[in-house]
C-alpha cells in the first residue's frame, strides 16, 4: 500500500484493495496517478508561483492575503490547460470502459487518510460530463486538484507541520451516483475505545446525495 500511496494517492490505493476483496460490492474504477497533476502544475508555472509565495513574509504573517492568494492560484488553475497527452489518453479510456457516462473525480492524495494525519474532508471531488469535454469534463478534473490549495487545506497543512511541495493529488474515477441515498463514512473499529477492550464498528451517514445541503444526520455505534 505504501508504495501505491506515493504514486495513486491513499483512496485509490485503499479502493484497490477493496476491488481484490471477496464478497464487497463496489464500482468499477480506474486511476489517474499524481504525475499527471505535478506535470499540470509544473507546465503553468504553479509550483514556480508557489515557492514565490511561500518565500513571501506577508503570505505567511497575514491570513486575509493568503487566503485571498490561494483563491487567485485555485482560479488561476481552473483557468489553464490540461495536457494533451492526459486528455488524449483520458478519452479513449473513457470511451472504451464508461461510453456515456457521467464520471467522478475523487481527490486521492498522499496527504490524506493517514495514520496522524487523516484530514477528513481536506479535499473535494466533482463530477465532469464527457459530452462537454473541455468545459465539463476537465474542468471538473481542475477543479478536484485545486482544491489541494484550499485555504483550509493549507492551514491545516500547515498546522501538522506536511510539506506542502511534497503533496500529490491523483484521482480515483468511477461513474458517479446520480441518485444518492445516502452519504456517510464507516470504520471498521470503535473509536469510543481506543484500547480496543471493545471491539465494534461505527458508522456516520448523511441522508441523500448531497452531505452539505442534508439536513438530517444519524451516527451509528454497534458493537460486535
């Protein structure tokens, strides 16, 4: 796992293992790996800009114009080009395993889902349509690798001492669930209970699709 993180990112290596496991349901997906967002940052100068940034003694000293220049460089992102090379390869997978269908971004960093360092919630994913390439498809792609420069993102970052330069997002991608049920996070353990005395499961689900517009919320803790 630890070597498919560095390259695919923590969710993708984890759905990995998930797809190998006997008796799971899950759907069919592939993995856009981190280099493709390290060239893209590279080619439009971002991590040129960055270290700009990062060497400015305002940036760091004043929240108002971090934030402010983290949501320049995130417009600035979804405003660039993607790589022929990506978005030729992208199509033909798209075209060959997912004829038609709408597709999820999920972000999948190395930053992320981390013993000492989950960061919940860090990152977030869009779904893109392939009947709108360039306006839909690889804009929401932009998008999910923006969000890497969230300015919670890079607070909290920042607050447990991750490297910036060394985070790399790829993408876990599957067809999306247009018509959610539910929307929610299990774990396969107790957290009341971290001596492990009392072994059991905990699930947090959110009704319907969409987790920030649900309005009810129902925790679950059942033990085994």
């Amino acid at each position: 796992i630890s070597v498919a993180v560095r390259s695919f990112g923590a969710k993708s290596a984890n759905y990995s293992v998930l797809m190998h496991t006997p008796g799971v349901p899950i759907k069919k997906a592939f993995a856009i790996p981190a280099y493709y967002y390290v060239k893209f940052m590279q080619e439009n100068g971002f991590t040129a800009r960055l270290q700009t940034l990062l060497a400015d003694a305002s940036f760091h000293s004043d929240a108002t114009v971090r934030d402010a220049q983290l949501k320049q460089l995130r417009s600035d992102m979804k405003a660039a080009p993607i790589s022929v090379e990506l978005s030729t390869k992208l199509k033909a997978k798209l075209d060959s395993d997912f004829p038609g269908q709408t597709m999820r971004f999920r972000s999948s960093t190395n930053a992320e889902d981390l013993d000492g360092f989950p960061c919940a919630g860090c990152y977030d994913s869009h779904t893109g349509d392939p009947a709108n390439w360039e306006g839909d498809l690889l804009l929401a792609i932009k998008q999910t690798w923006a969000t890497v420069w969230s300015f919670r993102t890079f607070e909290e970052r920042e607050y447990h001492s991750i490297d910036h330069f060394g985070v790399g997002m790829a993408l876990l991608v599957h067809h999306n669930f247009p018509d959610e049920e539910a929307n929610g996070v299990a774990v396969t353990a107790n957290p009341y209970d971290p001596t492990g005395n009392s072994p059991g499961f905990y699930v947090n689900v959110q009704q319907g699709g969409d987790a920030e517009a649900a309005p009810d919320v129902k925790s679950i803790a059942a033990h085994g």
